[in-house]
C-alpha cells in the first residue's frame, strides 16, 4: 500500500474516499485511532492508502477533484 492522502480534516478525508470508491478504487484511512485519542484537536493528521497498482489512478482522481495531499 502506499499513502495517497495525509490531513487532520475529516470532511477531507471522507471526500476523497467517496471519490475513490465512486471509481472502484479501494483506500484504508490508517491512524483514525490517534486521532481519536488525541481529543479531535487536530495534531495527529489520517492517512489515506491505497494499493500500489491503483496509485496513479487514485492521484489523478484526486488532481481532478483539487484535493490537496498535504505533503
């Protein structure tokens, strides 16, 4: 797998997974449960990935939409 997306904006996040899924592309959000612990204030940003044979794919879906990665 490799990250696609990195941001402490849920809104963000569930965005882009709707996008992905909306393309058939699958993506795991890792480090939710950080960001649970840390109080929802916003420190610790989630992960977006997905597989590396859909990476291309999955980048220029969210180049399309503007999404900003966060790197």
């Amino acid at each position: 797998m490799k990250e696609l997306l990195r941001s402490t904006d849920p809104t963000i996040m569930a965005f882009a997974s709707a996008l992905l899924e909306g393309e058939d592309i699958d993506c795991f959000q890792m480090d939710v449960n950080m960001s649970v612990l840390e109080g929802g204030i916003g420190i610790f940003p989630r992960r977006l990935m997905v597989r590396a044979d859909d990476y291309d794919d999955a980048l220029e879906v969210m180049r399309d939409n503007q999404i900003p990665l966060g790197r």
